[in-house]
C-alpha cells in the first residue's frame, strides 16, 4: 500500500511538471506578430534609392557589348571553348582595385554598380561609340541562422533583398524565435558592425539593415519561452532518469520480498 501511494505521488509531480513545461512555452501575439504598431490602410512611402556598394574580395562580372561586335572583343575576356566557353570575372582586390584589360587598373570598392558603370561609359569614349555596360556582383549572398525553420546561405541574383525576404527564403522565424531583437552582422574593410531590429514595429523599415548588402549575416536568437524550456527540459530528463531509477529500485524490492 505504501510503495503505490508514493508511486503515484511521483506519477503526480511527473504529470505536474510537463505541465509547466506546457504552460511556460505558450506564445502570445505579443511574442510573434510582426508590424503591431501599423495601423490598417496606414502607408508609409519608400523614398531610399538602395544599392550595395561594392567590396574587397567581391568578385565581379562585367561585360561590355556595343554595336561593333570586333572592337569589343579586347574589352571581354573569355576563357574555355564550346560548353565549356565562359567570360572571366574579376576580383576586388585588397586595395579595391580591378585590373581590367585595356583601360588597366580601376578602383571600384565603396562603388554602387550603376556608379562603376559611369567610369566604363567614360573611360571607352576614346575606344567604341555608345557602348553598353553591364555589371554585376556575383558573389552576392546572405546567411541567415538560429531559430528560422531553413537556415542557410542563400545566393541573390537581384542585388537588393529586405531582411523579411532573406528571412522569408529561410522558412521565416519559428515559433520559439524572439522577434524583437534580430541580429545582423555586417563586415565592410574588415570592419564588422553589430545592427539589431525590432520586426514587431514597422519602424524597423527604417533600420540600415533593412536592405541586407552582400555576405550579410542575419542570426535570430530564441525567446525566453525556448531558453525556459531548453532549461526546464534538462529538467525533465534528469527528473524521468531518477524517477525510472526509484521505480526500478521499489520493483526490485518488492519482487525480492
């Protein structure tokens, strides 16, 4: 009689304590909605002209063309031949600098692509008539981690992403990720800066990390709900391995008398 009285005590106090756990990991719409502040029909109207400025070590595509297909050959250096034909990209080296064939060396980093492009128009006045300049950043990629449900290195072809469709790509936050403190690490001249957001006010629009630029890390850490739980799952495990333990032991003790 005795030894099932303090069996179900401890089935009691097991069934307890899952329930707190249960409670203690329950989300308000406090925790998750994001824009708590906007107002409906509220408009608020983007006026930043965004680009990204360009990097040492960032690797560069450019192609001219104009319609002289023979005097732009020089200016577009290609390698391999048939399917294995590809153009050559070039690297921002540690001074900023590109060697470009032709015109030489051309200092691009802390440029915008469209600004980059404005020193090719003017540096081919003297070699073809009204060429047509492309370029773009190849190695553009942003990383996002922590607690999203896809967390990777994601590549973007555009040039131009807002934190919410970096975090859209990574499956969006999960439930245990707190909103209001998203971290994104932005490394420029090896120089990193630390920017947080608060995603549950449309004031973060605003932040300088809205548009995230190239190789930027955005890290989403968990909630106190999740650390609770992390802490009280620990718990849990120690509790069930004790309590399998006395069960184990009053089993043998009864079998024994």
């Amino acid at each position: 009689m005795s030894t099932t009285f303090h069996s179900n005590k401890s089935l009691t106090r097991l069934l307890l304590f899952i329930l707190i756990i249960f409670c203690t990991s329950c989300a308000t719409r406090k925790d998750v909605a994001y824009f708590q502040n906007a107002r409906e029909f509220e408009t608020i109207v983007e006026t930043r002209s965004f680009e990204p400025r360009i990097k040492v070590d960032d690797l560069l595509s450019i192609h001219i063309s104009s319609f002289n297909q023979e005097a732009t050959k020089p200016f577009n250096l290609t390698k391999g031949e048939g399917v294995n034909y590809q153009e050559v990209d070039y690297v921002v080296d540690k001074e900023g600098n590109i060697e470009f064939p032709i015109l030489g060396k051309l200092h691009v980093k802390g440029l915008t692509t469209s600004e980059v492009k404005a020193i090719f128009v003017e540096k081919l006045q003297g070699f073809l008539k009204e060429p047509v300049i492309n370029v773009r950043i190849k190695n553009f990629q942003v990383t996002v981690m922590g607690h999203v449900k896809r967390p990777g290195s994601f590549n973007i072809v555009t040039e131009r992403i807002t934190l919410l469709e970096a975090l859209s790509m990574a499956g969006d936050l999960d439930i245990k990720a707190r909103r209001d403190n998203v971290l994104v690490i932005r490394d420029f001249d090896g120089v990193k800066t630390f920017t947080r957001v608060n995603l549950t006010t449309k004031e973060f629009i605003n932040s300088p990390v809205y548009f995230l630029t190239q190789n930027d890390v955005v890290y989403v850490e968990p909630n106190s709900s999740a650390i609770k739980t992390s802490e009280l799952d620990a718990r849990a495990t120690i509790f069930v391995s004790l309590l399998s333990l006395i069960v184990t032991s009053t089993v043998l003790i009864i079998t024994r008398s």
